[in-house]
C-alpha cells in the first residue's frame, strides 16, 4: 500500500504510525529556575500518578499524536528541609504541555501558585 503513496504522502503515513502512547512508568527529571529535582510517574488512560522520597504527584493528561496536555498537583508527604521542593511551595498544580517520542516525553508548564517560574520535564520510560 505505501509504495503506491508519493512520497510526501508516504512521510505523512509513517509519521502517523510514529506515534507512542503515554504510557507506563517513567523516571522524571524536572526543573525550575529554584533548582532540580528527580522523581517517578506511572501515565495510563490519561491518568498520571507518582511522587519522589518527599512529594506525591496526582494528575492527568490527555494525548492528540505527539502533543500532550495535563495537569498534575505535587503535594508534600514528608517533612524534611533537605528534600525542599522547586517551586517554593509544599503544594502546586502544574499546567504543562508537550510532546512524546517513543520512549521520552518532554514537557513545559507553569504552576497555578506561581506562573513566571518555568516548569520544565523529561520523562524516560523505564517500563511498560
């Protein structure tokens, strides 16, 4: 069938069978301008749950092709000043976007608390 299709039209077709779902448990590692921060996200049927040694993650996305939209809450669920969280804040709702490719998903938001501090995410799948 493909080799009947021009080859635009072939670029097209492959690009549309490129497409991974979001999808399986991730290793995440964000930042802000306040610093860095490393976690652990389970994505599936548009719902993301996860946290790292100090915060739970809650949210949810949605995926159109590559593009992803969503928004995950963080809430601290350990007191300790040594794990301090990258928005200053011990509870934010993050808004973001993005875009998933293969076994990565690359992502930019804004807390609700506080949106001039960039947001800023990779997702590596670690398994399905």
């Amino acid at each position: 069938y493909q080799a009947n299709l021009q080859p635009a039209e072939r670029s097209d077709a492959l690009a549309q069978t490129d497409v991974s779902p979001l999808k399986g448990l991730y290793k995440v590692e964000f930042e802000t301008p306040r610093g860095k921060a490393l976690g652990v996200v389970h994505a599936e049927d548009g719902k993301i749950r996860g946290g790292s040694s100090a915060f739970v993650y809650i949210g949810s996305y949605t995926q159109d092709g590559h593009s992803i939209t969503g928004k995950v809450s963080s809430k601290r669920h350990t007191a300790d000043s040594s794990l301090p969280s990258v928005f200053g804040f011990d509870e934010v709702t993050i808004i973001f976007q993005g875009a998933v490719k293969g076994d990565f998903a690359i992502c930019e938001g804004t807390a609700a608390e506080f949106p001039s501090l960039s947001f800023k995410a990779v997702l590596t799948r670690v398994a399905d």
